[in-house]
C-alpha cells in the first residue's frame, strides 16, 4: 500500500495517455473554447477519485504497524507474536516504513487537498470550470464558508481507521464512543453541507447511528 498511490497514478497517466493517442485528441487540448476538460485533466480527476476512495484502506495500512499485543508486560507484533514491537527489526520497518506512511499518505493527502481547494475556492465555475471538474468532490458539497470541511472528513477517516487498529477492544469502543460524539457536535455546530440542512442532518444521523452501536458494544462488554 505505501506504492499504491503513485503505482495508480502512473498507470491512470498511461491510460489516458494512449487513450488520447489512440483517439487522435491532443492530450492537453481544451477544445476551440477553453472550456471542455482535456485527457490531462481526466488524469487528475481519476487520480483524485481513486485516491478519495482509497484513503481509508490507506491510513488502515500506514497504522498496520503499531498493532501490538501485550504478552507478560511485552508488546508483540499481532501480524507475527514472534515479533517484538519497536525493537531490532521492527524498529527499522517502523521508521523505514510506518513512519514516512503516515507523513506522505495520512498526512500529506489532505494536506495537498487543503492546498488545491484553499486555491480555487473563490473561484465560480463559469469562470474556471476545470477547477471544478479536476477537485469538486473535495469542495463542491460543502458551504463557501467550511470549503475545508473534506480535511475534516479525511481526518475524521484517518482517526476513525487508528482507533479500530488497537488492540484493546474496551478502549477501542470507548475512543469510538467519545470521537464520534465529537465529529456529531462538530457537525452540528459547523452546518458544513451546500444549500439545505438536508444533508447535515442525514451526515449527524449516520454518525449517531454509528455512535449508538459502538455505545451498545460498550453496555453489553461491560455486563458481561
């Protein structure tokens, strides 16, 4: 999973490169107006779609490492209980490969996202509708004022993903119980959704959903 972004990347290039070639289209060819997408910008919004998809899978792979267990007071790797956590080889895989996982894929994805919808915010799409076509599922669902809100979310996924990577059933549900609890009343308060209240309401439903599940876990581990 480390390679998997780029590796995508360089095979969604490829295909529409010798997609355009194939069709006798100029690969960077906006049409006669300016104002159609070309194969270039297919390229980035393939990238961006496949990449949104993704991310969960992503940040469960980058987190793979920490997942220890406990033995006699020591962590051992749940992947191979062979494995002591953070010593000798570990270490070197953690720092090797954990560690710049989490900086370019956890972090750097929303970061990079941030970037590009903090540039074309303002931006209407009568005036530059590439921009709307390469990165609108990163910002168009969203009210001009919480144009951020799709790092929210990504955090919201990259947490949600490291919470249940513990090896602790009992603090997994209640970090759960209590983040979920948070995203509800972040949702709430900051209205992030386009137009109506509408989906607002249905996003704070799932996650109450969601909440009263991890909720019911906790009751019912807690009676037993």
């Amino acid at each position: 999973y480390a390679l998997l972004v780029p590796a995508l990347s360089l095979l969604t290039y490829c295909f529409w490169f010798m997609y355009a070639k194939c069709s006798c289209a100029n690969f960077e060819s906006r049409g006669k107006r300016k104002r159609s997408p070309s194969r270039k910008d297919m390229v980035v919004t393939t990238i961006v779609y496949i990449t949104y998809l993704l991310y969960p899978s992503i940040c469960r792979q980058s987190f793979a490492l920490l997942m220890c267990h406990s033995v006699d007071g020591k962590l051992y790797l749940v992947a191979d209980l062979q494995e002591a956590c953070y010593e000798n080889r570990h270490q070197m895989w953690f720092l090797l490969c954990t560690v710049p996982q989490i900086i370019l894929n956890v972090l750097g994805i929303p970061l990079l996202a941030l970037h590009k919808v903090y540039k074309y915010r303002h931006l209407k799409p009568s005036r530059f509708p590439v921009s709307r076509f390469r990165y609108g599922i990163l910002y168009t669902a969203y009210s001009p004022t919480r144009w951020y809100w799709g790092s929210i979310i990504a955090s919201r996924k990259a947490i949600i993903a490291l919470i249940t990577m513990l090896n602790n059933d009992s603090l997994e549900v209640h970090f759960m119980v209590g983040y979920l609890a948070i995203s509800i009343m972040a949702n709430v308060w900051g209205e992030p959704y386009f137009g109506a209240n509408g989906l607002s309401r249905q996003d704070s439903q799932m996650l109450q959903t969601f909440d009263s599940n991890a909720l019911l876990v906790l009751l019912i581990t807690a009676w037993s």
